[in-house]
C-alpha cells in the first residue's frame, strides 16, 4: 500500500481563487489508475483553502463571530475541490470515496486528538480508493483550526506504515534551496533524516498558512524516522508519479526511512 499527496501546487493554481487545474489532475488519474496499486489519498487545499484560511485567520483558532463564515465557507470550498477530484478519478474507473477530515477526527491545539481509523480502514478493506483532503476541523483547544494535508499524511503513515509515502509536488523534488528563487539550487537526488535537518527552505509566497515546502520537510522527515521511505516527485511531468508507484527510475527526491 502506498500512500499519496496531491499537492494544492499541483491540482490548482494557489495565486488564484478557485482555480482547479483539470488536464493535470486528469492526467494524475490517469498515471494512478495505470499504477493499479492499492493506495490511499490526500490532497492539498490550493486556491480553495489557503487563501480563505490565511483571509480569515482560522489556523489562530477562534478570536471573532466573522471567523464562523470563514470557518463555514472554507469548509465548503475545500470539500468542492474534493469533489472535481473525485469526480476526475472515478473518470478513469478509480472507487474513489471522500473522508473529509471534519467528519472522523478532532484537533488539540493544531494537533490530532481524536481519530476514528476504523472508517478508513472498512472502505480499504473493501477495494475502495479512499481520499480525504486538507480541512478545517474542530479543534478542543483553539475551538477550530487548520489540519493540513500534510499533518493527515503523517498521521496515516504513522497508523498504516506504508510500502512508501509519496509527496506530489509542482518542482523536480527536495532542493538545497527554493528553486523558484535561486538559479543555484541543486536537486537532491537522494536523501536521509539527516540531510534534512540541515536543510533550509524559503516560504514560497503563495498564501500558504501550512508552511509550504518548509513544512513538508518537517513532515517528511518525521515519516522518514518511522522507517518508511519517501519518495518527492513533480506532478506536472508526465508519467513520474506513474514511475514512481511502478517502481521504475525517474527525476525525484528519495528520503530512506530510518532503520530500526
């Protein structure tokens, strides 16, 4: 089983509101169903979240009554992204099913406090493609707050203990620097815990209220020390996710999980 991340970079423009990216996300399927490997997955908020989120401040937790619109719109904005996803993959025949993380775990102070693993696990026992998505949820201490694509990535791998966690991304992998801004950043090709802990990443400027690729570093990193590798692969190059979950070579980042 692998578990993937379709990242909100890939699936949509994060510049722009609402703006969905279907010939890639067609194309994703596409690769997905090709693989024909049992797999769970997440996708990133985009457009659809982060600037609602970040307009709104709801990943501060609750401060003023206006946030409840924001909390009520985002949800519903993110929960249509999930939708064109789904829709796309159950194009090319995936029984792909939405798990919106409001609607099986709670939050505490940003992090899980409560998760119900038990539907996941029926509708994978049962061949289902499940698929949840970065969200709002309520939170025991802030009230409501953010959980990232990125933090149910972690939890899940944790939980599952993947063959793999992969990373789909809108760059060739894992840099020594934000390739979006420095010509001289050099692609690591392959990578391990430690690596990573002297790595330093610019925040893109996208509104990102997750911490762009700064955070998916810390949460690879904390797959990585559970043992399972992690593999960062860009999604708008066709056929490398393909690649990638058939097991053959390509342009990516390859994180080793740490040995127990």
């Amino acid at each position: 089983m692998f578990i993937v991340k379709l990242g909100g970079s890939v699936i949509t423009d994060k510049s722009k509101r609402y703006c969905f990216h279907v010939k890639t996300m067609t194309r994703l399927a596409y690769e997905i169903k090709k693989a024909d490997i049992p797999l769970a997955l997440v996708h990133g908020a985009g457009s659809y979240g982060h600037i609602l989120a970040k307009e709104y401040q709801l990943n501060d937790g609750y401060n003023n009554k206006d946030q409840l619109k924001g909390f009520a719109l985002t949800q519903a904005k993110v929960q249509e992204l999930n939708s064109l996803v789904l829709s796309t993959l159950q194009e090319k025949k995936i029984s792909a099913i939405s798990l919106p993380p409001h609607a099986f775990l709670r939050l505490d102070d940003h992090r899980i406090d409560e998760i119900n693993y038990s539907i996941i696990d029926n509708y994978l026992k049962k061949g289902f493609t499940p698929v949840t998505f970065g969200d709002v949820a309520l939170d025991k201490t802030l009230s409501f707050s953010i959980c990232s694509g990125d933090l149910l990535m972690r939890v899940l791998a944790k939980h599952y203990k993947p063959k793999k966690a992969v990373f789909v991304v809108d760059v060739d992998g894992i840099y020594s620097a934000n390739p979006k801004k420095n010509p001289d950043a050099v692609l690591l090709k392959s990578a391990s815990v430690g690596d990573l802990e002297n790595l330093t990443t610019a925040v893109d400027g996208h509104a990102d209220v997750t911490e762009g690729m700064k955070g998916k570093i810390n949460t690879i990193k904390m797959i990585a020390q559970l043992g399972i590798d992690t593999i960062v692969v860009n999604g708008n190059k066709k056929n490398r996710l393909y690649k990638v979950l058939v097991g053959e070579e390509t342009i990516c980042t390859y994180i080793h999980g740490m040995k127990k």
